[in-house]
C-alpha cells in the first residue's frame, strides 16, 4: 500500500518519504501562489487555476486571497460557498463542505494529527481525518476544526473557536474548546 493510500485510507503514513505525495503538495502550493497573485477582478483565471487546485468546476464559489491547501483534490465544496481571505484547508484527508456554507477570515480546516509520542512523531508519521461540514453553517473569523470533526447542517461557530468535536446542526458553539451555547431555531 502506497503513502498515499494509507493517507486516504485514515492510516498512519509518511508524507515526507512519498515522491508522489510531495509532488502533488507542491503542485497545489503552486496553484495556491498563482491563484493569490492573480487581481480578484480576473474572475476568469480565479477561476481556471481554482478548478485545476480542486480537481472540478465550482459553483458560484467566492473565495478570497490568500487561500492555501495542501493537495486541493480533496476539498468538495457545495453551491454558494463563501471563503474569507487567508484561510488554510489542510486536506490530507476529505473536507467536505456543504451548500451555503460561510467561512470567515483566517479559519483553519485541519484533517491531519501525529502521534503524541514523541519518538515516533519524529519519525515523520501522521495520520488524516476528514471534516465534514453541513449546509448552511457559517464559520467565524480564526475558526479552527480539528481532524474528524463533523459540523452538523445549519450550525454556526463563534469567532476565534476550536472545534475539536462533533457540533450537532442548528447549534450555536463557541470557545476553546467550542461547547454548545444554544440551540437555532430555523
């Protein structure tokens, strides 16, 4: 089994001692510098070079610079998604975002973890879990979602939060870590 089988798999793997992987890090490190050097008003080259990054053709996405990813392949995102700028979606494992979805200014989406013992975190192994975030979820300014966490439909995550948990939809979370505040009446 490749590394990167393992990676998509939810296995522990070395990224740093995969070719394959290191090239396709690079690539997407590539089309996330020429997608934030290009003028937001090139609507028509954002959206080439973001197309190329994830492997599909959005719908009707509005995502600011600066983004940054790590493979891009996969990030699925739903119709009418809303990315501030200077987000970081680490997507060594599936982030799947629903319709609707707003993520504010700075949010970090990250999937991968190391080992907590030290001696084998030095040698280089991690391992990925997917996000998955419902629809309509809106994603305050310096949000952080933590790896295998599910953020349920409709749910709404305070500014400067840490989301190491599953928040269930139509909740209102806030907090380091994030807690369930209340619930939203749709």
């Amino acid at each position: 089994m490749s590394e990167k089988d393992k990676m998509l798999a939810g296995e522990w793997y070395d990224a740093n001692n995969d070719e394959n992987l290191g090239t396709e890090r690079v690539k997407a490190k590539d089309l996330c510098f020429d997608l934030n050097q290009v003028r937001p008003s090139n609507q028509t080259q954002r959206q080439e070079i973001i197309t190329e990054l994830l492997n599909y053709e959005t719908q009707s996405l509005e995502l600011l610079s600066p983004f940054q990813a790590d493979y891009g392949y996969n990030i699925n995102l739903g119709q009418r998604v809303f990315i501030n700028h200077d987000c970081y979606f680490m997507d060594c494992s599936k982030i799947v975002i629903g319709d609707d979805v707003f993520i504010g200014p700075n949010c970090g989406l990250y999937t991968a973890i190391h080992p907590l013992e030290y001696k084998t975190r030095n040698e280089g192994l991690e391992q990925a879990l997917p996000i998955n975030i419902g629809n309509n979820v809106w994603l305050g300014a310096n949000v952080i979602v933590l790896p295998g966490v599910t953020i349920g439909e409709g749910a709404v995550i305070g500014a400067g939060s840490v989301v190491a948990k599953d928040v269930p939809a139509n909740a209102l979370a806030f907090g380091t870590p994030a807690k369930l505040v209340s619930t939203i009446e749709q």
